[in-house]
C-alpha cells in the first residue's frame, strides 16, 4: 500500500477553520468566534441516545474544539432532565412530551443528534433540516415505506441548504469495512455472484406494564417489541448488515421473498427469527438471515463470494492482489468516527449527506419483513417508485404523529399469520 489517505484529507480539510468556515457557510453563523463551541441538542435521551451524545463530545475533542449541550427532549421529561443534569444544563433547557423535538429543533443548536425510536425518526429529521440544524440520525431510520421515502425526500432539502446527516451505519465509518469495500471496488474477489448476511442473536432487553399504564406510555417504553416502533428487529437491528451488502454491492435487491414466526416472544407483535432470499438481479442471491432467541447460536457479520475470492464482512479478504490506499481513521471507535466525520464535513463546508444510502438500506430491510409477514414476493420498485402499488402508501399506526394528537391504541400484541393476513401489518 504506497498511500496514506488520512481521514481528515479524505473529508476534504485538513484544519477545522479551513477554507470552507472562512467562505461562510451556513454553520459559521452558529459559531462563538472566541471560544469555537460547537452547540448540541439531543432528542431521546435512553441508552442509545446518550452514548451518541458521549461519542459526539468525544468527537469534539478529537478535533480540538469545545462542546455544550444545550437542549435535551424526550417522551418522557424524566430522561430529559437526567441527561440534562449529567451535563449541566438547566432545568427549562430539558423538554418532556411527544412534542419536545420541536423546542430542541427551536433551541439555538448546532447540531443535533436522534435516537428516539425509529418510527418518529422522518418527523423529527424534517423538522430539524427544516430549522437548519446539522443532524446525526440513529439507524434505522424509518418502519415503512412512506417513513423511508420521506427521509430521501428530508435529504434532497439538506443538501439544498448546505447541512450535513450522518447515519447510524457505523461500518461505513469503520476502517476495516471501508479497505474490504476499496479491495471489492478495485477486483480483489471479482463479481460479487453471493453472500450470507447474518444478525443471529437474543433480545436485547423488553419493558414490562405498569399498572395504570397508558397505552402510549407502554408501547413507547417498551417500543423495542412493537413493529409499528421498531421496525421488527430484521429492520431495526439486522438492518447493519444489510447495509453492508447494499454498498459491497453497490446496487438495491430487485426483490425479496422470505418467512420468519415467533415461538417465544413475551410482548409485542414482532416475530423471533426471518429468513429471507434477496434478489440482486443478474443471478446474484444474497442469503438474510436474523434471530432473536436465548439460548440459540450467535452469529452477526457478512460474507460474499465472487467469482476471484472472499470477503468476510470487514474482516479476511481473499483473492486477487490489488493495491489499495491505507485508510487511517481519528478514533477507533467507529461510534465516534461517524461524528467526528459529521462535525469536519460541517465545518468544511462540505457536508456529508447519508440520508439516501440509510433510507434505501432501511428499505431493504422493510421489504423483508412485509414479505416474511404476508408471505408474499415484494419488490422493491413497488415500495420506491411505482406509487400504483398497493404497497406504495403502506404506512404503519399508530405513527409518530398519532403520538403528539392525543391517546393512542395499543396494537394487539400477537404476530402476523403469513397467508392469512392480506396487509403487511400485525393483526389488531
């Protein structure tokens, strides 16, 4: 390998206050000229949401610059105020309520970061580029179709505005996926012809009722076991993997057939396991497979095979010698990587722009779980762009603005019948 690409190089900038800060763009204006502080809001303050923020304070220092938090939002104020408190800020600066995005988008942020659960996550990414905020957006992005489409559509006018989205999709931002993905480019194992994508694990954890619960309150707490919040877990967890093969092979799948049960789920209406056939076109079959069960094996990663060797994921490669340029990164926590290139793209003036590539990744993963659900063969040209599809305009309720109107319905809490049932949803 005779070249050293730097990350900081690779963004395009090799200082913070470089040529793009002094030309002026949009996030200049933020800036404290004499203390370059960089102003952060955070909406969805559990566990998720709070190591974002950790690894964007973290980013921070990587770059040598000062950051405050300066508005925290979330269903419910007692998280808010919690992280609020661990950071001290104020009080009246931490906003509780299915509506406190909005006053964090308000706040004089810079940035802000999403971790709420994925269903609310296109309301809150438009209202956030609405207000000219830079925005970190936790994967994945969207439940259904109309969710995904809308993200596409809230990243075309960030672009037009000048302001950055990086997703969740930490590989992307991992040094080893990004020197597999240049072997792949550049013909270290030929054509990809097929791979396995895998994600076989347990559940991560499950909220049980309170007496006297809402509905609301309940399915938001415990929005890990609700389609309608999450995405089922193909969409909201294995939805890293198929990233991965989405950008190795660098095209979407035409279609996608599978099928997947429950057998020991406790709450909500998602299944265990999925198993599903995506179609790459050109007889190029990617094998997607997910678990969440105790006591069952663990496996998550990726392989592909090509007509000249193998990838693992971003691990072994084998195959052809090629050359490619070292990639070095700031951090080797890919976590914080993805921030540290948010915040430089920003400050460049060069803004990174993931909100296609994470919707379209979502997509895939959505796609999987309706045909697993009814049992049917869905294609994706049917949930991108032909909007005489009945499946064009499906869209998961409750939704994220059912939430902000007033009470809302519990779903049943029992899964999809494949064959019996005619919509893509969970019955009830």
């Amino acid at each position: 390998m005779n070249t050293v690409i730097n990350r900081r190089s690779f963004l395009g900038t090799s200082t913070l206050l470089g040529a793009g800060l002094a030309a002026g763009s949009l996030f200049a204006v933020n800036l404290q000229a004499d203390t370059k502080k960089l102003k952060v809001g955070l909406i969805g303050c559990g566990g998720r949401g709070n190591d974002a923020l950790k690894n964007f304070l973290e980013a921070c220092k990587i770059l040598g610059i000062q950051a405050e938090l300066v508005a925290t939002g979330d269903a419910f104020k007692a998280a808010a105020e919690a992280t609020g408190k661990s950071q001290g800020l104020a009080a009246e600066r931490c906003f509780g309520g299915y509506d406190a995005y909005q006053k964090v988008v308000a706040s004089d942020c810079d940035f802000v970061l999403m971790a709420t659960p994925p269903a609310f996550r296109p309301v809150h990414l438009a209202a956030a580029i609405e207000a000219g905020k830079h925005c970190f957006i936790e994967k994945p992005v969207a439940v259904d179709p109309v969710g995904a489409r809308a993200i596409i559509a809230t990243g075309e006018k960030a672009k037009a505005k000048g302001l950055a989205i990086v997703a969740g999709t930490q590989r992307r931002h991992t040094a080893e996926y990004l020197r597999n993905k240049a072997l792949i480019d550049a013909g270290a194992i030929g054509q990809i012809k097929g791979g396995v994508v895998q994600w076989n694990g347990t559940i991560p954890w499950i909220a049980v009722r309170r007496d006297g619960e809402s509905d609301a309150s309940y399915m938001t707490r415990n929005w890990l076991s609700f389609t309608e919040l999450s995405g089922d877990h193909i969409v909201e967890q294995h939805v890293h993997n198929l990233d991965v093969a989405v950008w190795f092979l660098g095209r979407l799948p035409v279609s996608a057939e599978g099928f997947g049960g429950r057998a020991r789920r406790e709450t909500g209406n998602q299944f265990d396991f999925f198993s599903i056939d995506y179609d790459f076109g050109d007889g190029v079959h990617i094998h997607s497979q997910c678990r969440q069960i105790s006591g069952t094996h663990g496996a998550v990663g990726e392989l592909f095979t090509g007509t000249e060797g193998v990838c693992y994921g971003g691990g072994k490669i084998t195959g052809k010698e090629v050359k490619v340029a070292e990639i070095k990164m700031d951090s080797g926590n890919a976590y914080v990587q993805e921030h540290v290139d948010l915040i430089r793209s920003a400050l460049a003036g060069k803004p990174l722009n993931e909100a296609k590539t994470v919707a379209e990744s979502t997509l895939v993963a959505i796609m999987g779980r309706i045909s697993a659900y009814t049992g049917g063969l869905v294609r994706m040209g049917d949930l991108l762009q032909n909007d005489k599809a009945a499946l064009y305009n499906f869209a998961c309720t409750p939704a994220a603005l059912d939430f902000e109107k007033g009470p809302i319905k519990l779903p049943a809490e029992v899964p999809a019948i494949p064959g019996n049932d005619a919509k893509p949803h969970v019955r009830g």
